[in-house]
C-alpha cells in the first residue's frame, strides 16, 4: 500500500515537472539591432553628432588658448624675472588642469546626453518586447548580449521573436537578416 502511495506521488511530482516544462516559451531578441533599426536613430545619431561636435570646438578652442600662452612664455621665459617665471608657469600649470577636467567633463557630459537621447527610444522598444511577450505566450525573453558578454548560449535559430518585436514597432528588417 505504501509503495502505491509513493510511486503515485512520485508520478504526480513527475507530472507537475513535465506539465510545468511545456508551459515555459523563452525568446531571445538584439535589443541594439532593433534600435538600429528604428528611423528615431537617424535624428539621435545627428543630434549627438551636433553635440560631439560642440563639445570639440570647445576643446580646440581652449586647447589653443593653452598652447598659445605656451609658446608666448616659451619665447619670453628667458627676459622674466623668476618671480614673473614661476607665477607664469603656475598659471599654465592651472590651465593645463582646467583643460583635462574639461575632457573629462566633456566625456561625461556626452555620456549623458547620448543616454538621454536614447532613454525615450530604449523604452519604447521594451514596451514593445513586453508587448509581444505577452501576446505571445513568451514566459522569458533574454537579450542576445548584454555589454560585451552574451547572455544566451544556444537557441534554436528559428525564433522568430526579434521579427516579431520589429513588426509591433512598425519596421521592415533589411533583406540580409
């Protein structure tokens, strides 16, 4: 009787097991080929240009500053007094500073902006992943990389879930893929 029992439980634990494994769906999507995709890209991709571009006028011009009063102590360091000297060589020694913290800040600062161009975009490709996992059943959807490390190590090469997220964003993928 107890062996009864147990082999019935251990046929509904398997059952369970096996019930609970068929409703699992798992997609995997590039979230970076969508969005390279998408035609917002194109306006992002100019407006960071813009703002890379500023950002670099900025450096040129303060970089030249810098070397101009370089090359105008170089030329009248040997006529200073050496009080004048190491007054002037302290305020190049400031510019210099003030130029790398400005590259800095400048790298920063395009960081920022490039996220926060991208922040609107990056959203509305998750709701359209969320969107296209719930209509389809999908129970886990993996990014193919995320950073430099992939995070999916084998899938079947007929899920048709990037394609899918596509469509729901209105877009025709290239030819080629």
């Amino acid at each position: 009787m107890k062996a009864k029992i147990i082999l019935s439980a251990v046929a509904m634990l398997c059952f369970g097991f096996v019930a609970s494994a068929q409703e699992l769906k798992i997609g995997y999507t590039n979230v970076e080929y969508i969005m390279s995709l998408m035609p917002e890209m194109e306006q992002i991709d100019a407006d960071i240009q813009d703002y890379s571009n500023q950002l670099g006028q900025q450096m040129q011009t303060k970089g030249q500053d810098f070397q101009r009063q370089l090359q105008t102590y170089q030329q009248s360091a040997s006529t200073m007094t050496e009080e004048a000297r190491n007054e002037k060589e302290q305020q190049l020694q400031r510019l210099d500073q003030e130029l790398q913290k400005f590259r800095e800040d400048a790298q920063t600062s395009y960081q920022r902006k490039l996220q926060e161009l991208l922040e609107p975009l990056q959203e509305k490709v998750f709701n359209a992943i969320n969107a296209v996992a719930a209509e389809n059943n999908y129970t886990h959807v993996f990014s193919e990389t995320a950073g430099q490390s992939p995070v999916l190590l084998y899938t079947k090469e007929d899920d048709p879930f990037t394609e899918l997220v596509l469509a729901k964003l209105g877009i025709t993928p290239p030819a080629n893929n």
